[in-house]
C-alpha cells in the first residue's frame, strides 16, 4: 500500500521560491557587508541611482574647481609679494628725490633710480613654476618689459613702448556660473612707475640734469614737482596691492565653500552608496532567520503524508 503525501506540488514550489528570495537577499545583504556598498551597479540603487550620480557629477565638477582655485590662490599670493615690493620701490623712489632735495645732494639719486629700475624690471619679468611670465597679459612665452636698462626707457618715444603684454587677465572659475579674475599686467602695474623714471632719466639727460652734487634751482624744481608724482604712483601701486589682496580674500573664501560642497557632496553620496553596517548587520540576522524557516517549513512539506497527518 502507497502512502499518499498531503502537501501538493503547488505548495512545494510556492516554499522553494520562498527559498530563493530567501537566500537572494542572505546573499545581497552579505555582499553589501563584505565590499561596504549598497549595490555595484546603478541600477542597484533603484530610484536613488539619478541623485546618486548627478551627486557624483558635481562633486567631480567641484573637485575640478578646487584644483583650479588653489593654482589661482597660489599666483595671488605671489604676486602679493611682488606687487607690495614694486610699490615699496616707487615709495623708495620718492623718499630717494625727497632726500635729494633735503640735502640738496643729488650725487647718489641716479645710481638709486638704476637700482630701482632693475628690482621693477626683474618683477614685472617673473615667471611663474611653468616658465610662464606672470604678468604677461596672455603672453606667456614673452618679456612683458621689454628694456633692460633706464637709459633705454628713457629713449623710448613713449612708457607705453617699454610693455609687450597683452590685455587677457588670468581668470577661474570657482563655481558653477561663478568666475574670479585674478591677473594683472605689468602695464597696468607699472606705467606709473616706469613712466616716473623716465621723466627722471630724461631730466638728467637733458641740458639742467646731470644731477652729480650739489642740486641746482633747476634741478630742485624739477625735484620738488617729482616728489608729489611720485607719491601718487606709489599710491596706485598700493591701490593695485589692495585689490590684488582682495581677489586673495575672495578666492580663499571660494576654498572654503569648496571644502564645505566636497563634505556636502561625499554626505550624500556615502548615504546612498555606502552600507550602513549596523542596519546590514541587523537584516543579515533576519535574511538568515527566515532562510532558516523557509528551509524548515519547506522540509517537514516534503515529509508531510496522509498517514502522519491522520496521526496528528
């Protein structure tokens, strides 16, 4: 005599399925613990995957800004040594005919307008760590001034001749649609200064220069008239000082926003991406608890027949 099972095969595969997403997600669970991701792919994280990669996406595009911004912060700051060094030289320019004037001695005014000539001229023709010139207006590869003595200023028909740099300013985007202009040109620096040697130069050349002792009434005229001159370009170029400070000052700030977007950014992205261990942990215990139950109810089916049943 057979001995006829009570559980249908309806009911068998209906546990057998139960079974498999059972152990799928036993499965799913201990691979997010064991490479500490939610999914491996986009589609594994269902209606999150758009935020997740738009946050991806901009992250990248603020890490980009980041590296750009800091090239910039690192130039300004540069030139916020030279900057400040060239309007210490058109302030030591002033004090240097001031002095002339006061002691009516001009013998060492020239040498000193030399000196400042050559420190304003090695400035203005600094090149940065590519081997570009940093003041050249977009003109990388070239001198933006372009003599080499004050004599040869002084020959020129005009300051403006003494400049080869172009009019592009050096700029960076530091946000989406937020751009900072940082560049400056040694035309726009130093005409004013340059402009204050020549005279000079050209004075000393000319038929009541010769400035080499005592200071004539010519030559004091000349002075004193210098003296105020001088003291405005010194003035601009500690007006350039400033406003190169403040594109620092804007630019660091930019930094600053940047880091907290970097923070922001990785924020959400680790939330969608990144397996939160505790929460892991706990739905491994409950994947494993109805595997095991799935197993079991799905066992004692299988031994489950008309006899044994009538028993119970």
């Amino acid at each position: 005599m057979s001995v006829t099972r009570v559980a249908t095969a309806a009911q068998t595969q209906y546990y057998l399925t139960q079974i498999q997403h059972a152990g799928n997600a036993l499965d799913k669970t201990q691979a997010q613990i064991a490479s500490g991701k939610n999914a491996t792919t986009y589609a594994g994280f269902g209606d999150k995957a758009q935020m997740l990669t738009a946050s991806i996406a901009a992250n990248a595009r603020n890490a980009a800004y980041t590296n750009a911004t800091k090239l910039a912060v690192t130039q300004t700051d540069l030139q916020d040594s030279q900057l400040t060094a060239l309007a210490k030289l058109a302030a030591d320019l002033r004090k240097a005919i001031s002095d002339t004037v006061a002691n009516s001695d001009a013998s060492a005014l020239m040498s000193q307008a030399e000196s400042i000539f050559e420190q304003a001229a090695s400035i203005l023709n600094s090149k940065d760590s590519n081997g570009d010139y940093i003041y050249s207006g977009g003109k990388t590869d070239v001198p933006p001034l372009t003599v080499n003595s004050l004599s040869d200023l002084a020959a020129l028909p005009s300051v403006a001749n003494a400049f080869a740099n172009g009019t592009d300013k050096k700029s960076v985007q530091v946000a989406d649609g937020v751009t900072v202009s940082y560049g400056v040109t040694a035309s726009d620096a130093a005409t004013g200064l340059m402009q204050a040697l020549s005279d000079l130069a050209s004075f000393n050349a000319g038929p009541t220069g010769n400035f080499g002792g005592t200071v004539t009434g010519p030559q004091n005229a000349y002075l004193s008239a210098a003296i105020a001159s001088t003291s405005t370009v010194a003035t601009n170029l500690n007006n350039v000082v400033a406003q190169n400070g403040f594109v620092y000052n804007r630019l660091t700030d930019s930094q600053d926003q940047q880091a907290s977007m970097n923070t922001l950014y990785k924020s959400f992205i680790s939330d969608i991406q990144d397996t939160n261990m505790a929460d892991a942990a706990t739905q491994l215990s409950l994947n494993q608890t109805q595997l095991q139950a799935a197993l079991s109810v799905t066992a004692q089916l299988n031994q489950l027949t008309l006899l044994n049943f009538l028993q119970k």
